[in-house]
C-alpha cells in the first residue's frame, strides 16, 4: 500500500506540474482512464470563494456547473465533455 500511495502522490505531483496556474484562477485537471472518448460529471474539490464560473481552458467555451453536497462536503459538478482517453 505504501509504494501504491507514493506512486499515486508522485504522479499526482507531477500531473500538477504540467497544469498552468495562472494567479487569478484556480485550475483542475480532469481526465478519462477509459479507451473512449465520454462525456461524465466531475465533482470538484473548489477552494475559491463563490460566485463561480467554469471555463474549459481548451476550448474557451464556458462549462455547466452547480454546487452540490456530496458526502457531507460542499463541491463544484462540472459537466465535462467529450474528454478524450488518456
């Protein structure tokens, strides 16, 4: 479990290293494990005070979004699009 976790926190490190992160925004990542393009919710973990609004940086075109409860803790579902696999 130990090399699985520090594997996961490495790479997870390194994902965030090739994301821009320009100072007035905050950026996620979403990506699709799957062999198909799909098209899914992401339920995002948001640390910038509301109101919000969601921008695709790939496309420009702004994203549907709503804050939801999931588990108990607040979070930003975005619809993401016609995400490519990885």
């Amino acid at each position: 479990a130990r090399y699985v976790n520090d594997l996961h926190r490495d790479a997870l490190a390194r994902v965030a290293r090739l994301v821009a992160s320009p100072q007035a925004a905050e950026r996620h990542l979403v990506f699709n494990p799957l062999s198909w393009t799909r098209t899914d919710v992401a339920d995002l973990v948001v640390t910038t005070p509301p109101p919000f609004h969601v921008v695709d940086v790939a496309t420009g075109i702004e994203t549907p979004s709503q804050g939801v409860i999931v588990d108990g803790a607040p979070r930003m579902r975005i619809l993401a699009r016609d995400v490519p696999s990885v």
